[in-house]
C-alpha cells in the first residue's frame, strides 16, 4: 500500500467471499517482486467474520483462489483459522472438499488467551492435524471479557514466555501480535497496544 516502508514486507489477503472475484485485479497492482505470499478469507467458521460455508469457499477457492496462485506464483496460506474447535473443523472438512487439491503451502491460526501452555498445546495439535508450516497471524493475552481486560503485567509476562517459544518452535514459520495499532478494542484489551497512545 502506499506509504508503507519498503523495509516491511506486504502480504495481502481477501478477508470475505465477496472480494474473491477481485483478486486477480488486485494482485495485478502488485510488482511481481513483492508478491510472494498470499492469504485468503478471515476466520470462516464465525458469523462476524467472512462467515463462510465449506461449500462457499471451496467454490470461491477452485474459481479465484488457485488460478491466482498458478498466475502470480506466490506460496499460498490457508484461510485463517481461530483456535475454537470449530476452526479446525471446518478446515479438516474444507480440505476434504477439496480432495488434495488445496494447493496450500502454510497453515493460518490466531489464538486468544492468557495460558502460554494453552498456546503451545493449540499450536502443536495444529501442526499434528495439518503437517504443515504455520502463520499465527493474530495473538494476544487477553481474557475475553470487556469489564476485566489484561493487565500491562500479564500482557508483559505473556510476551516473555510466547516470544522465546515461537521463535524457537520449529513449524512456526511466522507470527503476528495483535496489535501494532492504536486500539486493539475492549474484547482484546488495551493492554496489548504495542505502543504508546499518543
């Protein structure tokens, strides 16, 4: 996007069904030299999010998804998956829809929590499940509740304890904090700005 360092790799991705039909257009407007990478649909399993079904996105896949991988030659992620149950279920199901298929090179998580251990465990089952390199392109400490968010302390000791172990942990390919921004909103909690307000 415009503005951004060239010093910070870009890696887009069609958050929604609704976009799909757009990628080939966007992708266009990428040099060929950036584009390395791509990420399709944001967390199709929940109603506020891409709110997808299996059947949806396997359509969108085989019509916009692959025939931009096969063009622009990019390492392609799954679609994004959150750690409820639920997400990988429907990844286990839209894979098998796909019959091998998928042309998926990297697995996509966000995990929410304050248990590095439960991050750990969620990650390991993942790649047990998927035997694939994994992107937790979202991750905070939070407890989930509006009126009780983390403190600065736990968000710190969390980061103490995740940071080292992903950067270690062999099939962690890559990973995201959320976030580098000015809100992260009540859900995920103040505490995990990285920055400061002002």
């Amino acid at each position: 996007p415009d503005g951004t360092s060239d010093a910070i790799e870009y890696i887009p991705q069609v958050r929604v069904g609704s976009q799909a039909s757009q990628i080939d257009q966007f992708l266009s407007s990428i040099p060929k030299d950036k584009l390395n990478y791509f990420m399709a649909f944001n967390e199709p399993e929940i109603p506020s999010q891409s709110n997808m079904s299996v059947a949806e996105a396997v359509t969108l896949w085989k019509q916009y998804v692959l025939p931009a991988k096969e063009k622009f030659g990019f390492q392609l992620g799954s679609p994004g998956m959150s750690s409820d149950p639920k997400g990988k279920a429907w990844l286990q199901e839209f894979l098998a829809a796909l019959g091998g298929n998928d042309e998926i090179d990297f697995v996509v998580v966000h995990w929410y929590g304050t248990d590095m251990l439960q991050l750990a465990s969620f990650l390991g089952e993942i790649y047990d499940t998927f035997k694939k390199p994994l992107w937790l392109t979202e991750f905070a400490c939070t407890i989930m509740q509006t009126d009780q968010p983390a403190t600065v302390g736990q968000v710190q000791e969390f980061m103490r304890q995740a940071i080292p172990f992903l950067d270690k942990c062999e099939f962690v390919e890559r990973y995201a904090y959320f976030g580098a921004m000015k809100s992260v909103g009540d859900w995920v909690g103040e505490a995990n700005c990285l920055h400061d307000k002002e």
